[in-house]
C-alpha cells in the first residue's frame, strides 16, 4: 500500500513537471529562454519516473532497464540542449528567424 503511493507521489510530481515546464515553453519569447524549461524535462521527470518504477518493482530486471535507459537521457540531454542553442544562434546570425 505505501509503496504504491509512493510511486503514485513520484509519477504525480514527473507530470506536475513536464506540465510546469510545457506552459513554460508557451509562455516564454525566445528559443533561448525557452530552452530553460526543457531541462527539467529532460532531467528531473525521468528520475522521478525511475523512481517510481524502483518503489514499485524493487530491484528487478524492469528497474535494471530503466537504470540504464535513464543514464542515457541524463548524458545525452546536456548535449541535445546545447545542440539545439546551437543551431537557433546559427539560424539567428544568419538572418532566418525574424
């Protein structure tokens, strides 16, 4: 019983999460400022779904998986974020987005 609400807490705050940071994308002019509401996106809600799934499976071959699809996402989020900076400053000094 505990353990699942456990897991319902951590699921709960990963969607409170990715909806804060989806009106955050609407909200904010600007790629650059948006680009900061997605990192918790990127970051945050995938750890508290790992969580969940740990809280509610405990150590199984499901929380192994898991384990290693979220190192992927933190590793390669950094990078995909400063990717597309990247790409919105290029496109900015090159005249394309007025």
């Amino acid at each position: 019983m505990i353990q699942t609400v456990a897991a319902d807490i951590c699921l709960g705050l990963a969607c409170a999460v990715v909806l804060g940071s989806a009106v955050g994308v609407l909200v904010m002019p600007g790629v650059f400022r948006k680009l900061h509401f997605v990192t918790p996106v990127a970051l945050v809600a995938p750890v508290l779904v790992v969580l969940a799934v740990f809280i509610r499976s405990g150590l199984t071959e499901n929380t192994g998986e898991s384990l290693v699809a979220l190192v992927f996402i933190l590793v390669s989020g950094p990078y995909l974020t400063h990717a597309t900076a990247r790409a919105a400053r290029a496109r900015q000094q090159s005249g394309q987005d007025r």
